[in-house]
C-alpha cells in the first residue's frame, strides 16, 4: 500500500458545469518512474514500478487516483490502485491533510482495505518542515503514525526522512533521502528504506507532474 501522505483528487461533484470557475478547479496529474516500489519499509515488488496518478481539487477538497504494478508473489496481484478522497488546507505556517484511502488490487481483483488519515504540517522556517501524520484502517484495528521533515537545501536539492511505527505488532519503519529538482515538473529522488522486520533497500525514483487544468 502506498502511503497515503503522498496522495491527493474528483469528487463526483467537482465537474459539473457552472460549480467552479476555472481558477477553483484544479486538475494535475504526473508519474514516477521508481527502481523498486516500498511500503512503510516493506517492499511491494522485486523490481522497478510505474506509478501514474491524477488529482483534482477545488477549494481544498480533492480526488486522487495512483496506480503501481505491484509482485503478485509479495501482495497476490499484480496491480494496486489507491482512490482518494479528502480535504487539505493552510493556516499560517500549519498545514492539514485528513481524508480516507481505499486500496485496490488486481489479477486477481481484490478490494483490500482503506485507511482515515489525518495528517499535520508547520513550517518551522523557508527551509524547514515539520510534519505528523496518523492512519487508522478499522478492519484490521491498526494505527500507522509517522513523522517526517524536510529541509530546502536550495532551490534545487532537499533532503527528507521519516520515521514510522505500525500498532498492533506493526514494523517500525524509517526512511532518509535527497532530492534534485531537474525543473519545476521533474525530479530525482535517492532514498534508503528500512524497518526492523526486513532489510533495508535504496530506492531511485524519476517524479514528473504537470497541470492539465
């Protein structure tokens, strides 16, 4: 399952004519390119993975789609498709995120599971962000927590890193790496995944997204 900080997209509504002018309605989209596809430290393929999504939002509430090959011998299918739905905003220097994730999977098709997240931000600095982020899927009555930063090194290179633990005999799971803005729409991603379950794997990833509205 991806992780659902890094999603966003339609609700059913958002598209009907005359309920949002063009500067309201967003629509973006974007792929990754991504030497092998982790999980909270776990890995989801043995190989590279092409993880396409499309996200529209209109004042703050979104519906995201994403999409990754997945290894049928690691998570039984061989495709994951992720719906999102929720809100995300900004006062002052806090940022919120919360909204609920639905995890799809297919050959063969599986309707896995979903989690509410909510998640925090605060600028520390222009440079600085500080983040924390809960998830809860009331099926399998776990609880994902993490906290993550991210520091602007310049305009063109930044670091991250994110430190996890999963409730309910859940693996700890962390995660450090940097990135290289190559534009405004593409990015190099190197980052070193672990947990205390399974060894830890470094992870490439090519990230595009562009503005289709």
């Amino acid at each position: 399952m991806r992780k659902f900080l890094a999603a966003s997209v339609l609700a059913s509504g958002l598209a009907a004519p005359g309920l949002a002018s063009a500067q309201d309605l967003t629509i973006t989209g974007g792929f990754s390119l991504v030497s092998r596809y982790v999980s909270s430290g776990v890995e989801q393929t043995t190989g590279a993975a092409f993880q396409p999504w499309l996200e529209a939002e209109y004042r703050g509430l979104y519906l995201n789609l994403w999409a990754s090959n997945t290894d049928d011998l690691i998570t039984g299918s061989d495709i994951e498709v992720d719906v999102t739905i929720g809100y995300r905003g900004e006062v002052g220097k806090f940022s919120y995120d919360l909204g609920y994730v639905r995890y799809y999977y297919r050959n063969p098709s599986v309707d896995c599971c979903g989690e509410a997240f909510v998640s925090f931000g605060y600028a520390v600095t222009d440079s600085l962000a500080l983040g924390l982020a809960f998830a809860h899927d009331p099926v399998a009555d776990y609880v994902d927590s993490s906290f993550n930063f991210e520091y602007a090194i310049n305009d063109k290179f930044g670091v991250a890193g994110e430190y996890g633990s999963i409730s309910n005999g859940g693996q700890k799971y962390w995660n450090i790496g940097a990135t290289y803005a190559i534009n405004d729409n593409v990015g190099i991603t190197g980052a070193w995944h672990d947990n205390d379950i399974n060894d830890g794997t470094f992870v490439l990833s090519l990230d595009t997204s562009f503005n289709i509205r």
